[in-house]
C-alpha cells in the first residue's frame, strides 16, 4: 500500500470513530450502528465493515477515543492552574460545553455500562483520568473527587439544578 493510501485509510478509519463517537454523545451507545456511523461519516457502509470487524470493536474505538478527550480536557484544566483546585476539579471533570452537553455526556456514561466493548474503553481509561485529577494535589483519591463531581452532577440533572452551580456548591463544601 502506498503512503498516501495508507493516510486515506487511517483518516477514513479515524472519521467512522469521530462519527462513533459524536453518536455516542448525542444518542448514548444504542444509537450507534454501522448505518448511523457510515451516514454521519459521509462514507459507505462498506466502509465501516471494512476497518471494524464488528459494532463491538467500533464502539471500543470510539470509547477510547472519548475517553482520551476527556482525560486531554482533564489534563488541560489542571496544567492551567489558573483558579483554586476545588474551581480546577469541576472544570476539569465536568465536560465543556452547555447544559445539553453536559446532560448528553452523563446520559451516554450511564449507558455505557450496557455494552461492555464501551465500558471497557472508559475503564482502559480512568487510569489517565485519576492521573489527570491527581495533578490537583487534593488529599483525596482522584478516585473520590471524581465521584463527587459526577455524584453532584447527575443529582443536578435529576432535581433540574443548574450543573455547574449547583456542583461547585457541593465540591466547595465537601473540600
């Protein structure tokens, strides 16, 4: 295969996982197909048999690829330094964006439990993750802080709180 047939192959594999990915976020796991990606990535069906022998190993991808932006904006908001540590947690655990992203990234994580190809990404990881969040110098397990946040978070979206607000409330009186 030549150099630049390869470059086309491995940018149209990273589109299906960018097309996965985004699917995973706007619709949670169960919305992701090998239609649904083709479509989203503007390619053929064919194409998403091609590179992924099946939707397991699709979703994998995707999940690491969501997991590896998470654990990037992690590491992001905590080499900024620029707020104290309980503000740099928040910003660092929650995902940018608005109140639908935000709702949208907790839903497809509460799904992902349910196909065990995504939850293995996630699990693959939280290494990175904790790693990320450990940066912070917290005397507590990143572990914990990251329970706290999502644990605020998924509360807020339940009672119909703004997330972001009410999260700091609660990072502010358990730090």
């Amino acid at each position: 295969m030549t150099d630049g047939r390869r470059a086309r192959g491995e940018q149209r594999r990273a589109d299906l996982v960018e097309a996965a990915a985004a699917l995973v976020l706007e619709g949670g796991p169960a919305g992701v197909s090998h239609r649904a990606v083709a479509a989203r990535a503007g390619a053929s069906l064919s194409a998403t048999t091609y590179y992924f022998a099946d939707l397991d190993e699709l979703l994998a991808a995707a999940g690491a690829a969501l997991a590896a932006a998470w654990v990037a904006h992690a590491r992001a908001t905590v080499d900024a330094a620029d707020a104290p540590a309980a503000e740099l947690l928040v910003r660092a655990v929650l995902p940018a964006g608005d109140a639908q992203h935000v709702r949208g990234h907790y839903a497809h994580l509460v799904g992902a439990g349910a196909f065990p190809a995504l939850a293995h990404a996630y699990a693959a990881g939280r290494a990175d993750l904790d790693a990320a969040i450990a940066g912070l110098g917290l005397p507590w397990p990143p572990a914990v802080l990251v329970a706290l946040v999502d644990g605020a978070a998924v509360a807020a979206l339940s009672e119909g709180r703004p997330v972001g607000e009410h999260v700091r409330g609660v990072v502010s009186q358990a730090l």
